[in-house]
C-alpha cells in the first residue's frame, strides 16, 4: 500500500463500476497522453479528440467510442491509474460536446497547484460523492499541507492512533495500513465537520471492534477500495488475512469516529 505522504493509498473505482462517481476532469494533453500510453493504448490525443467528435455527430455515447481507443485491453497498475484516466477521457468528452477550447487554460503545473476544494461540511451520514471529493481534496493537498493533517491526526487521536498499533501488533505492513486508511476516514470526517471531532478513547475504539453497525456505509466503501488497491501494490500486497485485519479495525475506528462527531 502507498505510503501517507504519498497520498495515493485510495482506491478509485474503476469507470465500469456505476457506484463510484467520475470526476470528469481533463487536465490536459500531456497528462492524458502519458495515462493513455501507460495503459497500452497507441492513440495520440489528437486523435482522440477527432474520434470523440465523430462519436458525437453520430450520436455515439462514451461508453461506445472508449473501446475503440485501444486495440487489446487496457493494462493498469492500479485502480487509481484506470479512474484517473476515465476521469480525463470523460472530462475531453465533455469539453469536445461543448464546443470551446480543448485544453484548460494555465500552465499543467500551475493547475496542479490549484488541487482539488474541500467539499462543504455536511451531516452524517456522508455521501459517496462527499468522500469521493474529500479524498480527492486530501490526495491534492501540498506536501506542508498534508504534514499538518498528519500532525494534527496524531495530536488530536492520541488514544486512538495508539490503540491501532497495539490491536494490530508486530505485522508492520498491517500496521501501515490500517494507520493510513483509519486516518484518511477521520480526516474525511473532519472535513465534513464544522467543530473538531472529539478524541476517540481507546475503550471505544475497542468496544466498536466486533460491532456490525455500519453508520458511515460510504465510508465502509472506501475502506474496502483502498483495501482492494493494497492487495494489488506491486512493492508490497496485502494478504487476504492481512486485509481483513486492516479492515476490522479500521471501521471499528469509524464507528467510534462517527459516534464522536
């Protein structure tokens, strides 16, 4: 699994799965080159770009024209790799059907600057297209940006981040893990507060252990994406067994989370 200060450790679904919502954002030629090439396919985005307008004055829909980018199956090293580039063939999609410039205005690394916003605050519990936003926005963050979640997580959940590493022992991959995604979901939740979330004592912590309540079922979601990308990490996979330690306490952390807001 990714490192934290990689913020890569989520899972995006990949464009067939109808739960997950695209971002649709095209960030230009040579961003969507490289994921275009990367996945296998010949096509230059030129071409692609003609390709969709075809598609369009014939009434052709995306899920049609696709396909015909590549001449065998697309090859991905990750989850995260096939969303983002359906996130940007989507997002050409739309800039071609509107019919005003193709590529985004400023520079590529000016634009990656910007990131993505923060989504406005909501209730529990959260939406997928809240978490799907928040994970976005905390993927985007600037590295200073992301040490002081990082600093803030340890300071704010001392009882908590602490009784993750006891509960899940000596397994350092285990262990990794389930501190990244455990604070992915707070910092998501923090994000969907107004006020700071409680400190989460470690007695909760561990009386949400074997609980089957689910009061963030987007969040759940999530959890089992970023799992699915972690078995498939090519440095380090997680294990089945592995997973489903990782899983166990990370949503008994949720729970506990959910109950603190």
């Amino acid at each position: 699994m990714p490192k934290r200060s990689d913020r890569g450790s989520r899972a995006g679904r990949t464009a067939g799965d109808s739960r997950a919502p695209l971002g649709r954002v095209y960030e230009g030629e040579a961003v969507l080159q490289k994921l275009l090439s990367a996945s296998g396919a010949s096509v230059k985005v030129a071409e692609v770009v003609e390709l969709f307008k075809s598609a369009q004055v014939g009434k052709v829909g995306p899920d049609e024209a696709f396909p015909d980018l590549f001449d065998d199956e697309p090859k991905f090293a990750s989850t995260r790799d096939a969303r983002r580039l359906y996130d940007n063939l989507f997002g050409l999609w739309d800039r071609v059907a509107a019919g005003g410039p193709i590529e985004p205005k400023g520079r590529p690394e000016a634009r990656a600057r910007e990131g993505a916003p923060a989504p406005e605050p909501m209730a529990s519990p959260l939406s997928t297209e809240f978490v799907e936003a928040a994970w976005k926005h905390l993927v985007d963050l600037p590295p200073k940006d992301t040490e002081r979640w990082l600093h803030k997580w340890v300071n704010t959940q001392p009882e908590l981040t602490e009784a993750l590493q006891l509960e899940v022992g000596d397994d350092l991959a285990v262990g990794d893990a389930a501190d990244t995604v455990t604070f992915e979901v707070w910092a998501m939740m923090e994000l969907a507060q107004k006020t700071r979330i409680r400190p989460v004592l470690m007695k909760e912590f561990r009386a949400q252990l074997d609980s089957r309540d689910a009061p963030e079922p987007a969040l759940d979601q999530y959890i089992d994406d970023a799992l699915e990308e972690a078995g498939l990490d090519e440095e380090q996979p997680l294990t089945d067994e592995q997973a489903a330690k990782v899983a166990r306490v990370a949503r008994a952390a949720a729970r506990a989370l959910a109950k603190a807001r």
